[in-house]
C-alpha cells in the first residue's frame, strides 16, 4: 500500500531528507537521490505503519461494537408507566 503526498507535500519531504543527510551524516544528497529514497521508504516501510493504523481501528471499532447493547438499550413494557413521559433510549441494566 502506497500512499500519495501533494508535490508541495513531497518537495518538503524531500528537502527534510537532504536536511537529514547533511547534518546527520555529513552526506549531501541532489533532490533525485532524496526522491528516491522517500520512493523506498513509502514502499517498503510505510505499510507498516498503514497496517498498524488500520489494526488500531479495527480494535477501536471492535470495542464500540461489543459494547453497543449497554449503550444503547430501549426499556420494554412501558405504556402503562404514568411517571415515564420521556421514552428515553438508556443504558442496558446490568444482570
């Protein structure tokens, strides 16, 4: 899985790598050699960063799922409440 950055967005990318190259390791790169290098790490390394995102959410959508019955609950048989105006939607009773 790739990703796709704006040409504002990649030319910023790759003037940070050239940054990175001089005053980290004293090496100057050309805008080409950044470039292909920001094309190796979005090829090789972002997805694992993608698949940690997506299997974050799956979690996070796996919790509100498991837990929608107790968020969400209508009580039943309550037509003959007189005090019980407001049909409100509540929290499921705990059993």
């Amino acid at each position: 899985m790739s990703f796709s950055l704006s040409k504002e967005q990649k030319a910023e990318v790759i003037g940070s790598i050239r940054r990175l190259f001089i005053e980290k390791l004293e090496v100057e790169l050309t805008e080409v050699q950044a470039g292909f290098l920001l094309d190796y790490f979005s090829t090789e390394i972002a997805p694992f960063a993608y698949n940690d995102g997506v299997a974050d959410a799956q979690k996070f959508l796996t919790r509100w799922c498991e837990d929608l019955p107790s968020t969400c609950f209508q009580e039943p048989m309550t037509y003959w409440h007189v005090n019980d105006k407001s049909k409100k939607v509540r929290r499921k009773p705990d059993r």
